[in-house]
C-alpha cells in the first residue's frame, strides 16, 4: 500500500516571515490554524487566513508571506 503521509510537521513561527523560495521531492499540504498571508506558487499570490490550507506539488517552487503569528 502506498504510504499516503511521509511526515507530518506542527510548525508555530512567533512572528512575520517570508519563507525562502524552495521545493520539496514529495507533495505538501499546509493547513493554516491562525495568522494570515500569501503563499506565492507560479509567481502568483494566493492568500490564506485561519482555517485554509495550501498544496503544493512535488518539485514545485513555492514561498509564503506570514503578515502575522
């Protein structure tokens, strides 16, 4: 059977940051619990607050802006 979640990861950043811009070999699935931003995919913002998530393909670059906590 396919292993469907290779890890899984509880992130909490203290303050506003943007990420490097960056991939990874698997897919990836971002679940926002507080704070809001933009994640950037294909040089396009897309924003997130409480409650939404992002995906982001395998090998495709990718940022995010954290506005707040």
């Amino acid at each position: 059977m396919e292993q469907l979640i290779n890890s899984m990861h509880l992130i909490h950043n203290k303050k506003a940051f943007t990420s490097r811009f960056h991939s990874h070999p698997e897919n990836e699935i971002v679940y926002f619990i507080t704070g809001s931003g933009t994640v950037n995919i294909n040089n396009k913002d897309y924003p997130f607050k409480p409650n939404t998530f992002s995906y982001y393909n395998a090998e495709k670059p990718h940022f995010e802006h954290h506005l707040e906590d």
